[in-house]
C-alpha cells in the first residue's frame, strides 16, 4: 500500500486552501456550499465584507441556494477579491463574472454617457437625481452601454450617492465657491 499523501501536490493543496479561504472569507460555507450546483454566478464588487450591501448579499446567496435546491450557487467576492474595479469590468465583459456593482465613472471609460452621475452639479438633488436616471436620461444611457458593451445594466440601480466635493477650507455649494481652489 502507498503513501495516502503521495497524491496530494502542493497546486492541489493550495488550490484546496485558496478555495477554503475564500470561502471562509465571503461566509459562504455551508452544506449546500458543497453540493455539485448546476449553476454558478459570480457576484463582485469593491465594498468591504461587513458592508451593509454585501450582508444582504450573503442572505440572498443562501436564499438562492435554498429556493434553487442547490441549482444556482451565488457566490460573493467583496473587498475586489476578484481585482480592481477596471479589472473586473473586464472580468464581467468576458464572462467570467456576471454581477458587478460599479461606478459609472468606471464604466464611462467603455460607455461615457454613464459618467453623467459624476458630473459636478448635474443635479440639484436626489430627487433630481432620480427623476432623471429613472426617466428618460437613464433610459439614454441604458441605450448608450447596450450599444456600445456586452454589460446589461439594470433599469433600477444601487445608490452610492452621486459627486460631492469636499474640503477642509469653505462648503462648496455651487461652482463659484471652487474660484481660486485646487483639486486633485
């Protein structure tokens, strides 16, 4: 009789570890964790793991799992696990990620009619705000990435607030109070 740890290769226990950790690291371990699912979706984003988005997340995942009978694993990469933002934008065009919260800063290096919610005083206020992306201007730019991208994006989307400015100098409320400043 051999070795039982004669098979064991140091790229099948790292493999083995890297796959634990990580799922120790999203709290996805469970029972159902381990079963063969037939479908595996990847969802990332760059929010740390104790974000209150991320902890819903993880309740949804387990939701999926139990509804699913085990069909459909949602997985949960947060803290960029799975790269930076640039980098899993192009995860997600090619495939190998398919949700990603992202800004539209980034996405409008692809799309540049998404950057309109980084627009320094676009909006007077939220319900500016909303009534524009939930109107016809967010049906432009909907328009705009289905175009120009592989990337479907959601009709109705998670807020993370749109531009401020701040300083430690003078409240910036209007473009004239940046007269004389510097921004980097």
């Amino acid at each position: 009789m051999g070795n039982p740890t004669a098979s064991i290769t140091r790229r099948r226990f790292l493999k083995t570890v890297s796959v634990a950790s990580a799922a120790a690291a999203t709290g996805m371990i469970s029972t159902q964790a381990f079963a063969a699912a037939e479908f595996t979706l990847k969802y990332a984003n760059n929010l740390p793991a104790t974000h209150p988005m991320n902890l819903r997340a993880k309740e949804m995942a387990a939701k999926i799992a139990t509804e699913s009978k085990g069909r459909i694993d949602f997985q949960v990469y947060p803290n960029n696990q799975l790269g930076n933002d640039t980098d899993t934008l192009g995860q997600v065009r090619s495939g190998a990620v398919d949700f990603f919260t992202l800004s539209p800063l980034i996405l409008g290096t692809l799309v540049p009619a998404a950057q309109i919610s980084g627009v320094g005083f676009a909006f007077k206020d939220y319900n500016q705000v909303w009534a524009a992306l939930d109107g016809e201007l967010g049906a432009h730019v909907r328009k705009q990435i289905d175009a120009k991208s592989t990337v479907f994006a959601f009709e109705k989307i998670w807020d993370n607030g749109y531009r401020q400015i701040t300083n430690s100098t003078r409240a910036i409320n209007k473009p004239e109070d940046l007269k004389g400043m510097k921004l980097r």
